[in-house]
C-alpha cells in the first residue's frame, strides 16, 4: 500500500504534518527515527518505527513517522522481473539511462604486445593484453645474510 493512501484511508491531513526536505538524506530519517523523545505513529499513536516521506500535491514534502505494523504495510514491494525478457528490458534501460552506446555487440579493447591500448587494425577481431608476469619473492640465496 502507498503511504498516502494509508494516510488518506485514516483522514488524516498532510498539510498538519511537520514540513520536510526534498528529496531527503538517509541520515536525516535515521536521526528523526532516533531522536528523544521518540516520535508516535501518525496513524495509530504507537512509537514509531521509521519514518518517510510524503509529498503532497498541495502541502509539499511532509515527514510521516510510523509504527512497526504500519511501516510495514507502507514497505515498498519488490518489483524485480520475472522472466528473462524482463531482466534484459531493464538492463537496457538502466544502460540507456547512464548514456551507454548503442550497440549490437560487447565493447572490444585491443592492447599491443606491450599491453598498450591500439586501434583494431583491419580485419582483427580481438587480440588479448600482454601478460602480466607475477610478482615473487626473490631466490633466497640472493639475500644478503649478515655474519
């Protein structure tokens, strides 16, 4: 259930609620959550639990303190796909939204020998970064020994 209906259903005007910034920080509503002395539930008058905020067609932003029961029926619902079409759909999406290119195929990076990023060259396809040799300890004989 949407905050606003719940509060709509129990007749309780935004306008008197207490005024609050848009779009908030996290660390505002858990410094109203764990103020003394704690905040009561707009709904039903028991200490609140959380809090959120509403915004208001005609008040604005206003922050609505809720309890554990009525927190929990104002919980945002999950809205994860369900099917593989979907998952890919908003994997498009969310890549159109960051300004990711257009493409068909993966974005493919050519290195040279000396692991150097180049231009693809005519008729390349895809060449592999040069390896990189690992870092040891060195031999143990070639350590110099005080006596």
């Amino acid at each position: 259930m949407e905050p606003a209906d719940l509060l709509t259903q129990h007749g309780i005007d935004l306008a008197r609620l207490e005024p609050a910034p848009h779009p908030p920080a996290r660390a505002q509503t858990f410094a109203r959550v764990q103020s003394a002395p704690p905040r009561f539930c707009v709904v039903c008058g028991d200490q609140a639990a959380t809090a959120r905020i509403v915004v208001s067609p005609g008040a604005g932003p206003r922050w609505t303190d809720w309890c554990w029961d009525h927190g929990m029926a104002i919980r945002p619902r999950c809205t994860l796909p369900a099917t593989l079409e979907g998952i890919i759909a908003d994997l498009r999406a969310a890549a159109r939204e960051a300004g990711l290119p257009r493409s068909g195929r993966p974005g493919v990076l050519f290195f040279d020998r000396g692991g150097r990023r180049r231009p693809p060259k005519r008729g390349t396809t895809m060449t592999a970064p040069a390896p990189v040799p690992p870092v040891t300890e060195p031999d143990a004989s070639a350590r110099y020994v005080p006596r």
